[in-house]
C-alpha cells in the first residue's frame, strides 16, 4: 500500500451539499446586513422565554411562526452563544442550501466526491483511447444508474454475478480520505443562478467553500490489487497504475476545462466566466505532471459525471428522449446541455462557474 498527500485548492466556489431540505430564513438561520448567522434554537430559546411559563410572552414565543425574526443584530452580536456560525452573503431568499461539514460545523470535501470525480475521468479516458461507444440496448431504466452495468464491464469485467461486481471493481485499489476541516473563514454564501436563465433561471442561495482555500487529504494505491489482481480482475490490459491515472485526470481535465471554455466564449454576460476559464487552462497547459484540475460537487453538470462529448448524436437524442433529460423537444443535433450554473455578485453579474479545484499528488 503506497500512500500519497493530497493537497486540494479551491479555483472556484466549491457546494458539496449536506442532504435533507434547504435551511429556511428566520427559522434555520437569520440574516444581517452582509452577515448569515446559523441560529442555535435552542440557545435562542432559553435566553427569550421568560422563567415563568404563565407570562403572556410565554406561549406567544413558543408559538412564533418564524422565531429568528425575533432575534436582533445587537444580540447576536453580543451573545455568539446563540449562533453555531456565522458567513458573509448577501440573501433576499427564504432558502438557503448548506454545505456537507464536520460536527464542529467546518465544512470539507468528502474523499468519495473526489473519488467520483476522478473515477468518471478515468472512465472517459478509456472509452476514448480504445475507441469504445455506448450500448444503448444495456443501459439501466433507471436514470440514476443509467451507466453501472456499462461502467462494470470496464472496470469489473470478471465479476461472476452483478452483486460481486464491487468485489471485482479496479477502484478498489484508491482510496481517497476525506480532507481535513477547512480553516474557520472559508465559508461564504453565494447567489447562483441558471444561464442563460430562460425559465429554468430560478435563483438559488448556498453555502460554499471560497476560492483559494487549501485541504489536505491523503490517498492510497493498493499495489497488490495494481500489480497481481488486476489480471484476476480481467483489467490487467487498461494500464491501470498511479503515472496512468495521473496522466487520465490531468488530461480529461484540461479537455473539461476546454468544453466550458468553448460553451463561454462569446457569451453575454459571461465575460468573467469565460476569463476564469481562460486563465484556468493556461494553468493546467503549464502545470507539472502531478497537478490536475477537476470540477466536483453541485453545479458542474452533466459533463463532468458522465461519457460528456463521448456520446455523439443520434445516441445522445435516443438518451434524452429515453431518460427524459430536457423539458423541452430535444431535436437531433442541438447542444447540450444548454445551460450551466454560475455565482453571481450583489449586482447581478455572472463572475465564477462552481466546483473547480487544483489536485496536487506529492
């Protein structure tokens, strides 16, 4: 077992979403000027009830609809007791979406995100090196799992019945830690929004990780499922070892970066996207052999966790209409997807993409 260290740096507003329903204005959380505060409601509750629970005020506060709206600036500001954290953002929804954090409330990236990340570029780069094409006709009916028979047969090709298929699985040889908490200020709450928002452009706030924070993980290489399983697992021709799979994310990287450069240029209001995107592929063209670059968790779409330019028309039609992917007539030939999610300032312009972050393997 080879272990490496990972360090992770953040290129753009990273949201790996917690589970469970957005978090609601003046009952979850409560928001100040330029400030969301996370409300601890049981704090709030003990310092608002008065002792006797005869007082008028009593039932009237337990009763309250929306209890943050009782809480003033003045009293968070002098009592951090009834508050779990709190961020910079500005917000006039009544939702807000938070972000997956340790039990301390620090936010990090799950090893199975960046796992799920590097698996699928992995996938891309074999179908396009050994000139694979997508079977229609063994697709699963269920969305979700549209691709895991396929993804079996490349990666577990020897499995003796579908419920061994993990057994068999080549990935077994990585394993990805999660990354240490990130530091206390690196929370921040963002306005996303659809482009070109046409009626899909509902705003959406959430809580991310900023740009330019540093995470340390840890990832392992299992040399005896990489060197003497493989063959066993009927993989041992893909190439499967650490300077292939770096040369896999570094490279379906860059061709990730390109597409979203391509669907940006020229683009109204996308100016500081497609600047972003600009100077991230200079980045990756100079980086050392150890760097990749890769989009992870919410807001990176539908190429980034899939075959993406992999799949060509007609397959694409017969996919779209089978899996019901767009909401509108999807004719042979069109883009997609069409849009993408992107953060935008206090003044309505569209300034970063989602998700982007810098993987360095020492």
């Amino acid at each position: 077992m080879s272990v490496h260290s990972l360090t992770i740096e953040t290129l753009s507003p990273v949201h790996i979403g917690a589970g469970g329903p957005d978090l609601r204005r003046n009952i979850d959380f409560a928001i100040f000027g330029k400030t969301l505060y996370m409300l601890n409601i049981d704090a709030v509750l003990e310092a608002m009830l008065p002792e006797n629970p005869n007082d008028r005020y009593y039932q009237q506060i337990l009763n309250a609809p929306d209890l943050g709206s009782l809480v003033t600036a003045e009293q968070l500001s002098k009592h951090p007791e009834l508050y779990y954290y709190k961020l910079e953002g500005v917000s006039k929804l009544e939702t807000m979406r938070p972000a997956i954090k340790q039990w301390t409330n620090a936010p990090y990236i799950p090893g199975s995100s960046l796992k799920g990340a590097l698996r699928s570029a992995w996938v891309r780069q074999q179908y396009q090196q050994r000139n694979l094409s997508l079977d229609l006709d063994r697709l699963n009916d269920r969305r979700e799992r549209a691709f895991q028979g396929q993804e079996a047969r490349l990666l577990s090709p020897k499995a003796p019945r579908p419920a061994q298929v993990p057994n068999y699985d080549l990935f077994r040889a990585i394993q990805i830690s999660d990354s240490q908490p990130a530091p206390d200020d690196a929370l921040r709450l963002y306005n996303a929004v659809v482009f070109p928002a046409a009626n899909q452009g509902i705003p959406l706030d959430l809580e991310a990780i900023k740009p330019r924070m540093t995470l340390q993980a840890r990832i392992k290489f299992d040399d005896y499922i990489l060197k003497t399983q493989a063959k066993h697992f009927g993989v041992h021709e893909q190439g499967f070892n650490i300077e292939a799979l770096k040369q896999a994310w570094r490279e379906q990287g860059i061709a990730r970066i390109q597409q979203e450069l391509t669907f940006w240029t020229n683009r109204r209001e996308g100016e500081h996207v497609q600047q972003f995107f600009s100077n991230l592929e200079q980045q990756a063209n100079a980086a050392p052999d150890n760097c990749f670059f890769i989009d992870i968790g919410w807001g990176t779409g539908w190429k980034s966790k899939t075959l993406g330019d992999v799949i060509k028309t007609p397959q694409l039609a017969k996919l779209m209409q089978r899996y019901r992917l767009s909401r509108k007539e999807y004719r042979e030939g069109d883009r997609f997807p069409k849009t993408r999610r992107a953060a935008r300032d206090t003044s309505g312009n569209l300034r970063v993409p989602f998700g982007w972050i810098k993987v360095t393997l020492n």
